[in-house]
C-alpha cells in the first residue's frame, strides 16, 4: 500500500468517525446498544485502519469482498441512521463510500487477482464477525451485523442467515472477477496485433 493511501484512509475514516460521533453526542442520539462500531462495515474500518497502520496487506486480503459487497448493498438499500436526519443520511454515504474506495483501491492494486482461498478467508471473517455480534447482542441489547431490527422472526439469529447469503454472494463476486480476468486477457490477446 501506497504512503498517500495508508494517509488518505486513516484522515477520511477518522474524519468521519470524528464527526459522527460528535454530532450524536450533541444531539443526545448515542446509545450503545444501537452506536456501538459493531456493524459490519464498522467493523471493517476498524480493520482497514489497522491494515494501512501496520501496512498489512494480508488483513485486506480477508476482507476485500465485504469491503465491495457490503457498501454496495448499504448504498443501494439505506437504513438505520440515515433516519435521524439529513447530516446522519451523508454521513452514512460518506462511510460506505470510503468502504468501497478502499476495497476498489485494493482490487486494482492486486489486479483483480483472488484466489479461492481467499473467498474462504472472506467466509470466514464473515462468519466470525456474526459469531462475535451473536455473542455481544443478548449482552447490550443491539441487533448488530447487516441490519438494526429484524426482517423477519425465526427460531435461530437470523443474521446467520444473512450471512449464509453472503457467503454465497462471495462465490458469485468471485466467479465474476474471474470472468472479467478472463475477459481482460482475451481483449489484451485480440488487441495486440497476434495472427491467428
């Protein structure tokens, strides 16, 4: 990782995170059970903080996929804080945007080049992220990970479920950068003056 990008990810995450919590506090918003960093993406700051810190390309290497998937999916289906109001509303883009510039920025750095292994590393922070929440919820109160209330009721924490999809999302994101390799490649072959 690039000196200007291991800056440029601690100012904005720090930034926001600044803000946020500033702007809960003088609100009178902030509740553990509900503001904790324990939302998946939070998480992943958290991570992507520590990563460009210690210049440690293996700990985004864990969670390249979630750092592209999750975002995506937060932006294009808004909840939780951007209820409070407008500046909680940017604030969310803002974090997710910052999220997913990450992940980008370190697809291209490695050249869309994931292993398989590497999806079953992403499986598995996954799964010890929910393992974690699953533990901490009953103890605060919350309902941590994708989403803040329940989509609907079952027997089990239905988190699991979620994640069990995403999981499968990941195989999907995996086959799909695998195909655009693929595709890159051909384009590369057929464009660089070759007679069959």
């Amino acid at each position: 990782m690039t000196k200007t990008f291991r800056i440029t990810v601690c100012v904005l995450i720090t930034i926001g995170w600044s803000i946020y919590y500033s702007m809960l506090l003088k609100d009178g918003l902030f509740d553990i059970s509900r503001q904790s960093p324990l939302h998946l993406c939070n998480i992943m700051q958290i991570l992507a903080v520590y990563a460009v810190l210690k210049n440690d390309k293996r700990i985004m290497d864990i969670m390249i996929c979630p750092l592209i998937i999750g975002p995506v999916i937060a932006i294009s289906y808004p909840f939780g804080i951007v209820s409070y109001g407008t500046e909680y509303a940017i604030y969310f883009f803002y974090y997710h945007f910052v999220i997913l510039f990450i992940g980008v920025y370190h697809l291209i750095k490695i050249r869309l080049q994931i292993s398989f292994k590497t999806i079953m590393y992403n499986g598995v922070f996954i799964y010890l992220c929910a393992a974690c929440v699953g533990i901490i919820n009953p103890i605060i109160g919350s309902n941590y990970m994708f989403v803040t209330t329940p989509v609907f009721q079952l027997p089990v924490n239905y988190y699991f479920i979620l994640n069990a999809a995403t999981l499968t999302t990941l195989f999907g994101f995996y086959y799909l950068l695998k195909g655009m390799k693929l595709m890159t490649t051909i384009i590369k072959v057929g464009g660089s003056g070759i007679k069959h």
